[in-house]
C-alpha cells in the first residue's frame, strides 16, 4: 500500500475483534448499560455486523436479542452469527433505514434498549480505536473510514479530539448509497458492499461536523473501484476484509494521499463475514485426480 499510494499507510484491522467487526468496540458499552438500566431485551436495525455483534453480547449478558435486518441483503457469516448467538433475527423487506426507523420506535413503546449507534454508549466505546492509534503512533495525517449510518467516524472523532490529535477525517461511501456526498437521503441505496447500503445516515450531522472540523472529506467510490481495493488487499497485503471495509482503500487508492504523509485506513470486518462475495469475485479452484502425475500438472501446469 505505502509504495502504491507514496505515503505511509497503515491498515487498523479491525476484523480482529471478537466478533469479527468494530462494532464490538460499542457494543460490549451498550449492552453492559443495558444491563445496568434493568433492561431484558435488545434490538438493532442492522446490515449485519451490528446484528452479529448484539447477539453475541445478549447471549453473554443474559439478556435476549432481537436484530431486524434488510431480507437477502446481510452477509452469510453475519446471519449465521446471528442464529448461532440466539438472537431473534427479523428478515424485514424493507431496507437498513426503514428497519432503523421501525426498531426506534418499538424501542420507545417497549422496555427494550436500542444498540445502534443512535445509543452514545456505542460511540463511546467505539472512540477507543482512536485511542489505540494515536497510543500506537502518535501523530497521524489522515484516516480512511468507510461510512454507513456514520457512527464509527463520528466515534473515531470524538476520540481524537479527546486525544487533542487531528487527523483530516476522510470518509468513503459507496456510490449507490452516499447520501452524504449528495446531500440528500438516497431512497433506494444499492452496492455491492452491504454493510454500507444506508440511505439515511443516524448520525448525518455528526459526521458532517467531524469532515469540517478536521477539514476532511466524504466523497464516494464505485462498486468496481471497492472490488479492486478488497482484491488488492487480500491479493497483495495478505489482509481479508469484507467489502465494504475496503471503501476507504478504495478512496485512497482513487485520490492518493494528497500531502499527508502518514495514512490510516480503518478495516471495520472481516473478509470471512461474506465468503460469496468472495467467492464469486476469486479464482476457482484446480479439481485433480489423487496422483502425482495429476498433481503435477495441477500445481506446476
Ligand atoms: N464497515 C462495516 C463492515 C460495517 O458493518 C459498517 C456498518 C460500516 C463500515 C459503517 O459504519 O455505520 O458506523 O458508518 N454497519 C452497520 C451494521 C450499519 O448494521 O452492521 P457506520
């Protein structure tokens, strides 16, 4: 990446938590409060990661979990996370910001905590990945992020501030879902990478203060250019992450480093979270009989 880009870039590989994702970070905050409160039950709206995450701290806690998530639209290994968690997983047809607005409201009919980032618990435990790299590296010029409903750039923020560290907050959306970028809601977001269909982020104004503040941007890339990014990852850096997490990738691939001299570009999933998309976008495997002749020409041919 560094040779590539002309800069020093880092990768904070965040497919490394224990569920797989950032969102580990908030949500251990966000359920632990839950459990203070006196709550027994949790609900999120999710892409995925947010749903596998939640149902594995209510599992730990005691507490049950229900995720609702866009039917058809959430990576393998995030529902099948989900399941094995126990959560009561709701395949909604709907997309990402309908099921945030549906789970907002049950939340205030019901006593039940609402995990997504709308809850300041999760931001709070999210802001220690800022923490972590100015810990690790002092200063910085820039971080990548990719951005969806916009709470781990405003927690990525928050963090730095606090740090009294500034780096320029550049945040990638994709294409077909960068409400951010346009200015306006997207009604029907589309792309390849997931996690990141959202049309209306929470956490909107947040993020639009956290870019002017640290006189960052968010702009957006395409599908193709997130593809390409996630395959040069893995192909070149050895590191598998999910799509959507190779968005800031994409973008510093696209734009350079312009003059910061040291980058770093937030990995938020592991690749693993999605092996279809993996596997449609990969080679294909060499099929061969069991002897040597045979696996010769299969290794060597
Ligand atoms: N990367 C991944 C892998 C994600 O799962 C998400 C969000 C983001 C980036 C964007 O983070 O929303 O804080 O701007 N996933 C949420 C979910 C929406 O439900 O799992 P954000």
């Amino acid at each position: 990446m560094s040779e590539r880009v002309g800069a020093e870039v880092w990768l904070k590989l965040e497919g490394a938590n224990p569920t797989g994702s950032f969102k580990d970070r908030g949500m251990t905050c966000a359920v632990s409060a839950a459990v203070r409160e006196g709550a027994e039950a949790v609900i999120c709206a999710s892409t995925g990661n947010t749903a596998a995450s939640a149902a594995a701290y209510a599992a730990r806690a005691g507490l049950t979990g229900a995720v609702i998530v866009p039917e058809g639209k959430i990576a393998t290994g995030k529902l099948a996370q989900a399941l094995m968690h126990g959560a009561r997983v709701i395949a909604l047809r709907g997309n990402f910001d309908e099921a945030l607005a549906l789970v907002r409201e049950l939340a205030q009919r019901h006593p039940i905590a609402l995990v997504n980032s709308v809850n300041a618990f999760r931001l709070e435990g999210q802001k220690t990945a800022a923490f972590e790299l100015v810990d690790e590296l002092g200063e910085l010029d820039a971080l990548c992020i990719p951005v969806g409903n916009a709470g781990n750039i405003t927690a990525y923020w928050k963090g730095f501030e606090e740090s009294g560290v500034r780096p320029r907050m550049l945040g990638w959306q994709a294409e077909g879902a960068a409400p951010l970028v346009h200015g306006a809601p997207v009604e029907q977001p589309e792309t390849v990478a997931s996690a990141i269909r959202i049309g209306n982020p929470a956490r909107w104004e947040e993020a639009m203060g956290a870019m002017a503040a640290s006189h960052g941007a968010i702009r957006a890339v395409s599908d193709a250019e997130i593809l390409d990014a996630y395959r040069f990852l893995a192909a070149h850096e050895g590191v598998f992450c999910e799509p959507a997490s190779a968005a800031g990738v994409a973008g510093l691939l696209k734009h350079g480093a312009e003059d910061a001299g040291r980058v770093v570009c937030v990995l938020t999933g592991h690749g693993l979270k999605d092996p279809q998309t993996a596997l449609a976008r990969a080679g294909s495997v060499v099929p061969c009989e069991p002897d040597l002749p045979a696996v010769e020409q299969a290794v060597l041919g």
